[in-house]
C-alpha cells in the first residue's frame, strides 16, 4: 500500500474548533502531508458535543466517508472525540480518535500511527498531553479574513453549567502565559495583523487557574500594542465579568464597543437549576454599568429555552428580560440533553412542540429588538473596518463597525481590510449603510 499522504479537515462546532482546525493543519504540514480540497488519503473530522444536533450531522459525514472512502484513514477529533472514543472506533469504522488535548499535534499522531506505533486513541485529559494554541507558527498562517487572528487566551471551562458537555470534552481551565500571549500579538502584528479577537470560553476567568495576571489587565496590555486597528474578546460570563474590564474598554478606543454575554435565561429558578452562578438582579447591574460607561455599546447574548422544569411563566420572563435589555443580538437555542451533565439526570420536560413554540417567539421577540436598536446608529459617526465587496453590488463594500454591526458603504477591492470612518445614513433589513467621511 502507499504511504498515505493527503489530508482534508472538515470542521464542525464554534470558533475554538475552527482556531484547532488552523493548529492542526500546521502540525500536518509539518510532518510533510498535503492539503487536499478533496476527500485524500486522510480524513479528519473536528467535531462538536455541544447539541445532539452537532453530533448527528457529524456521525452522518463520517458514515458517509467510512462507506465511500474504504482506504482513506478516517481521523474523529475534537470534543465528540473525547466524548465517544472508542465507540467511533467499534461502532462507525473510525481509524483514530484524537481529543481536544492532542489535537494540535495530530501530524505526529496520525504519522505514528501510519508506522503502527499507536493503538488509535488519544483522548487522555492529563495535563503532561495538553498542546498548548500559542504557536509562532500560526502567525504566518491566514485566516479567512487576512488581517484578523483569533488569539486563544484560556482553553477548558470549570463553570459545569447544568446542560453543558464542555467541561468534560475540554477539560479543566488552562490559561495561557500572559507574556507569551502578548508576544504572540506582537509577532502578529509585526506580521500585518490589524484585528485580534481574543478566545476562551469564559475569558472573564482567565489567570485564576495560574495566577497570572487578571483578564482586564491583560485586555489593556495587548490593546495598547501600536499597530492594532480593533481587539475583540469572547466569550464573557456575568458571574466573572467586572467594572475594571469596562473601564479598559472605555479608555482603548481600539476595543470592539461589543459585548457577548450569554444570560442563557431570565427566570432566577432556571438560572440556579442551570448552575449559572448569577442572578437576574446581578445582570441588571453589569447591564446598568454598561449603560453608564459605554452608552452606544452592543450587547449579545445566548439564550436556552425548554431547560428542564422551565415554565411558561421562566420562559415569560426570558421574554421580558429580552425586552428590557434589549439585545443586540441573541444566538437562541432549544436544550438539548447531554449524557453526563447534571441536567441529563433531569427529566427533559418540555415536549419539543412547546420548545419549538418558545423559540419562535423568543427569535420574533429579539429579531424586533435588534432592528430599533440598528436604527439608534442612523446619524451616527463610527469606525469600521472593510471585509470584502458586498453581494449585491460590485461597487459597494461591506464591514463592520466598531460595535460589530454590518455595514456598507461604496468601495472598491482595495478598500479590504482599511480602517474607515463613516457616518451612518440609513437601515435596510439588518443591515447599515453609511458614508465615508471626509
Ligand atoms: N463558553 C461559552 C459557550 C458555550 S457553548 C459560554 O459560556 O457562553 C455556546 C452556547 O451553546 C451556550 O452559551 C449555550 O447557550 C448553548 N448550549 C450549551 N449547551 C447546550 C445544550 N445542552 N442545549 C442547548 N444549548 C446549549
Ligand atoms: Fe459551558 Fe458554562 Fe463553561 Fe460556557 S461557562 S462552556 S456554558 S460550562
Ligand atoms: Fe466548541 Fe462544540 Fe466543543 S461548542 S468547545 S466544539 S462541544
């Protein structure tokens, strides 16, 4: 047989998934393989726990590739990896399962099992086999957007959120050494990085697991490197978040006026069976703060309905938190229960018809919200940066403000990745318009 060469990563999930998939061809194209944009030699599927859904759709690829793919090395990564292991290997022909942990290092894991030097599975969560996401070798490496990088800050999560499956696939809270992060920006920015978007899955806790310095200290370290256009982080927790990471926004213009955080539910009853640590009465606070220093910010959100026990009357607050928050932006799901989280133990109440009814509503409830506060911005003046030529018109193109709204103004291909100012003129759908100032 020849010795395998070609690889293809198809990837599932959120953006920690995405920035692993970035590590994991550079560990491929190390050990001497090649990209390919077809299925290979080696497929590699990074995937995602977070919702059954996540999983099906990934199961179905992979039993899709095993059947027409009989010689291809078949590659499961990523948190359902971790989740399943062995079962992907006895129950759907997966040659290797690789997890969180091991995966920027799969060039050497899957060499060493093309020379029989493993059994398969490296799924291990002790600390010696982590990888660490700061790597030089990213640097050089483009995203989609070619000025942009995503900086993994923290990797793993300690909050066990009642419905949540990324604690046991991720793993404990791993921060990253603040000066090696904030060399890495350098290296970037050296590089012609213009905008960093920093990761973790709850960033408000970075440092608590190694003592290193606290989130806000580190947000205003890398805001103040010269040479960077916007800095933008995700994701924060109400429970963490505090007033000194305002202040460092408010005093760093470069910092995206954009903050994602996920209240999941506005009924206290569920926010406690949800072990989500905070209070309706807390949020309002940090809402409230907000609202003083940084008055035109856009807040996001995320938001679960049907979580065990959830009445009418929890969902109907979700409604009218949403309504008096007024949400930017909300990512609404319906819950889905995850084998080994605490909520799996209780009884999935909500029948689908009704879950799916409170989606609905919540999704015209936030859809209405987002659209009057875009119409706040008309006559307002802000910075965007430009991303690509809008679809619908070769002479117009289309970015994002420094609240993180899309917006177009007239432009052409060189203005992709400029710095503008504009003043906003008009909405249309969801989208801005705006003109370029002078
Ligand atoms: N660390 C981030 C993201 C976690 S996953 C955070 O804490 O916000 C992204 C979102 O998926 C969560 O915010 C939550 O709204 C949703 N989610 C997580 N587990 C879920 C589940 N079992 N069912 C439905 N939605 C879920
Ligand atoms: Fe999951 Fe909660 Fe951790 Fe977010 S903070 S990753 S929702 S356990
Ligand atoms: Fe991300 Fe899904 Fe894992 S949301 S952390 S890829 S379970």
């Amino acid at each position: 047989m020849k010795t395998p060469k070609t690889f293809t990563i198809v990837t599932f999930g959120c953006q920690m998934n995405k920035s692993d998939s970035e590590l994991m061809e550079i560990s491929l194209l190390q050990e001497g393989f090649v990209k390919s944009t077809t299925y290979g030699d080696i497929i590699i599927f990074n995937t995602c726990s977070v919702r059954k859904h996540a999983e099906d759709r990934a199961l179905a690829h992979i039993i899709e590739a095993r059947n027409a793919y009989k010689n291809s090395i078949i590659v499961v990564a990523g948190c359902m990896a971790q989740r399943l292991s062995r079962e992907l290997k006895s129950n759907y022909g997966v040659d290797l399962v690789v997890g969180p942990y091991h995966s920027p290092a799969i060039g050497s894991i899957i060499k060493n099992f093309i020379q029989h030097q493993s059994n398969g599975e490296y799924i291990s969560q002790d600390v010696k086999d982590f990888v660490s996401r700061i790597h030089p070798s990213l640097a050089t490496h483009k995203d989609d957007l070619p000025w942009h990088k995503w900086v993994t800050i923290s990797h793993g999560c300690e909050n066990y959120c009642a419905y949540c499956i990324v604690p046991y696939v991720r793993g404990k809270l791993i921060s990253f050494p603040s000066q090696q992060i904030i060399d890495y920006c350098k290296l970037l920015i050296g590089n012609g990085i213009t905008e960093i978007t920093l990761l973790g899955q709850n960033v408000n806790q970075y440092g608590q697991d190694s003592g290193d310095i606290p989130f806000y200290t580190l947000l205003e370290k890398i805001a103040q490197l010269p040479g960077l256009y916007k800095l933008n982080f995700i994701t924060s927790h109400p429970k963490d978040f505090n007033i000194e990471i305002l202040h460092v926004i408010n005093n760093n213009p470069v910092i995206a006026r954009s903050i994602h955080l996920p209240l999941q539910s506005g009924s206290d009853t569920v926010l406690q069976a949800m072990n989500r640590q905070y209070t309706m009465k807390h949020y309002y606070t940090i809402i409230d703060a907000i609202h003083k220093l940084l008055p035109m910010a856009s807040i996001s959100t995320d938001l679960i309905v049907g979580f065990p026990g959830e009445t009418q009357k929890d969902f109907e607050d979700t409604i009218n938190a949403v309504r008096t928050i007024q949400f930017d932006e909300a990512f609404t799901y319906k819950y889905s229960p995850r084998e080994g989280t605490k909520a799996f133990t209780l009884p999935d109440s909500v029948p689908d018809t009704a879950k799916q009814e409170r989606l609905d509503m919540l999704i015209q409830t936030v859809r209405e919200i987002s659209q009057k506060r875009l119409m706040n911005h008309i006559h307002t003046t802000t910075d965007m940066i430009v991303e690509r030529i809008s679809k619908k018109s070769e002479d117009e193109v289309m970015g994002k403000t420094i609240y993180n709204h899309p917006i177009i103004i007239k432009g052409a291909k060189e203005d992709i990745g400029k710095k503008y100012t504009v003043t906003i003129v008009s909405l249309k759908g969801s989208t801005l318009y705006g003109e370029r100032s002078a």
